[in-house]
C-alpha cells in the first residue's frame, strides 16, 4: 500500500470512518455500472471494436483481415507518380485502392490507399494537388506527399486533414534515380510517424463499395450490402479489354482481362506496368471509369501549366468493369465527407470482386472504350 494510502487508512481509523455493508454493495455496484456502461461507448469520438467474434473485413476491398485493429487504424493516402521516369513504380500492387486524377498538361498521378498491407517500399512519391481533399477527406487519412504548392498546402491545413510532407526521417531519396523522381516512403515509416505525433485514431470508415462474396461471381455472388433501390435484375455486358486514353501519351491506360485470375492486367502507354520491388503485375480485381468536370485553380506548376481542379462532389456517370463485365451506372456524393456511391440504373450499389479497385477519374472528352 503507498504512503498515501496508508495515511488515508490511519485518518479513517482514527476518526472512526465506517459504511455499512450495505452501502458497500450499492456502491460498488453504482462503479461497475459505470464502467460497463464506458467501455460499451468510443474515446474521443472513436468507433469501439466490431465483437470479436465477427470476421474482421476490409471495407476497402471486401476481403478478410487477420484482425479488426488492421481495418479500423488510419488509412494511408500516398501521392504516387505516374512520369515515364517514375516507373517502375514501388508499392502500387499493395494498395488497397488507387485513384488516378489528372495534373497539368494532361499528365496523371496516383492517390495509393493503403490500410490492410504493409509495403516496406512506396513511391516515387511526388506534390499535392487541390482535389486531393475531396477526393480522400471521406477516408480521414493521413496524406502523404512531397510538398505541394503553398496555396494547396493552405488548403490542406484548412481542412483539417492529417498529412506529412517530405523529411529526413520518414523519407529517403534512391540516388540510382535522378531527383524529383526518387522520393520514397514505408507504410513503416509512416505508421511511426503517427505513433510519435501520439496518434490514437481507431475507427470502421464507410467505403461507400459493395462486395460479393468470396468466390462468388457477379450478381449470382451474395453481396455484403445492398443501395435503396429497386430490386430486379440490371443490364451488363462482356467487356474484357479497356482503354483510357489520357491525352498525355505516357499515360495512356489500358487493361486486359484475366479469367484465370479474375483480375484485370494494367499496362501504361502498351507497357504492363509491373511493380519495381516484388516484379509482380499492377492487376486489380475491378476497374471503374468515373466521368468528372474540371474548373480552374488558378494555381499552376513550374512549367506554367494550370492544375485542374476536379469536381468530385456531385453525381455523374460511370463505367464499373468487374469479373470481365461492364455496368454501366450513376455516382454521386454528397459532400467532402461522404463516400462515393457506385449505382446501376436501378439506384442498387454495384457488387466489386474482393480486392483492390482502380478508380479513374476522367473527364468526357478522354472517356473510355471497351470491348
């Protein structure tokens, strides 16, 4: 017993101090009420833990995690970028989703999401751009980039996002690559830096995607979750080839799919697009085309080139290929906050294979064909 206690005890003797026994009860009984009722509740604004006994699911991509505490930490957002002279990329085949947006001159860049896997190599990791906060702010990321402009950086810390910029301690620069195309990180690194700022972030995000279930196919499959609309059946068609074509020519995206794996290979300008760590093919499961408009910025790069702004709040039209066929459907958010809804023609979420998802963002003028 500590000196304290020991004294208070003294105290109470002295002056006699005694409860009933009864009061004892109805004491201790009132103190574990309310423990019970504090742990049933989240800290700080956090989700409490899914019951163990539940399969531990990535809301991401529909598959199984080995725990509830790898889905519910904070979401990786790291800007990845898709310059010739950046490829092979590093850690791309790891990410649980990949958002390509349009930069200047016609040129994409990556939004990698990683929150499942562990790459020890990610990068070359580039700027910030404006729409990367409506595009990510729903998965309450931490944002991983280069630097950026100072006006996007501005836009950044108004948000309220949590983000890291380049470091001497979470970075580090290849010197077999020429520089700015060299830049890379680790989910390591970067989950230490959250460690170290005293991050306790835990929470379920809502992905806004449905998945069938493992091993089942298309809409035969048993979705995880359903949208409010109409039941019935929807119109698709085969579609086992895909192009987007970027009017940078370096860009050009293009897939091919695979029946063996059920994954869609991805190649870049005719290339396949391999990782540089592990030589494995870029091969999501699902890949959806979302036709977006842009506006001005106002902000431009070191060449003079505007940096678009895209418009990815809203609704518009959209291409979801999966299981080598095409649905052709609706997305709409409601606001920075929400996620994006994926809906057939009969207002239902279209199901996605488990797995990663490749979420182009293009304007009509670019679209897509397929065949």
């Amino acid at each position: 017993m500590s000196t304290a206690k020991k004294a208070s005890a003294g105290r109470k003797r002295r002056h006699g101090f005694r409860f009933p026994l009864t009061a004892c009860i109805l004491i201790l009984a009132v103190i574990l009420s309310a423990a019970g009722c504090s742990a049933a509740k989240p800290s700080d604004g956090q989700e409490p833990f899914p019951e163990p006994e539940k399969p531990a699911v990535n809301p991401l991509t529909g598959e199984t995690v080995p725990s509830w505490e790898v889905v519910m930490r904070r979401p990786l957002a790291v800007k990845v970028e898709n310059d010739p002279k950046a490829r092979p990329q590093s850690g791309i085949i790891d990410a649980d989703l990949v958002f390509e947006e349009l930069v200047e001159g016609g040129v994409t860049r990556f939004i990698c999401i990683y929150l499942s896997k562990e790459p020890q190599v990610i990068g070359p990791t580039r700027s910030a751009r404006p729409s990367d906060i409506d595009i990510t702010y729903f998965l309450n990321p931490l944002l991983i980039c280069s630097g950026g402009a100072r006006e996007v950086m501005s836009m950044i810390r108004a948000s309220g996002m949590k983000y890291i910029e380049e470091d001497d301690t979470h970075f580090w620069r290849d010197r077999s690559r020429r520089a700015p195309h060299n830049l890379y990180t680790s989910s390591e690194l970067l989950r230490r830096y959250l460690a170290e700022t005293g991050d306790d972030y835990h929470g379920l995000l809502e992905s806004g995607l449905v998945f069938t279930a493992t091993g089942e196919g298309g809409d035969s499959g048993e979705e995880t979750s359903g949208g409010e609309g109409e039941g019935g059946s929807v119109m698709v068609s085969t579609a086992t080839t895909i192009e987007i074509p970027y009017k940078a020519p370096a860009c050009v995206a293009s897939y091919q799919y695979d029946a063996a794996s059920d994954t869609y290979l991805h190649s870049i300008s005719g290339a396949p697009h391999n990782d540089l760590t592990t030589g494995k093919r870029v091969a999501p499961r699902n890949v959806i085309v979302q036709f977006v408009t842009t506006s001005r910025s106002g902000i431009r790069d070191v060449t003079g080139s505007e940096t678009p702004n895209m418009q990815v709040i809203g609704s518009g039209k959209c291409l979801v290929f999966s299981g080598g066929e095409v649905h052709h459907g609706t997305w709409k958010k409601a606001n920075r906050s929400s996620p994006t809804l994926f809906l057939d023609e009969k207002g239902n979420l279209i199901p996605l294979r488990p797995g990663q998802t490749w979420i182009h963002l293009v304007t009509e003028d670019i679209g897509a064909t397929y065949k």
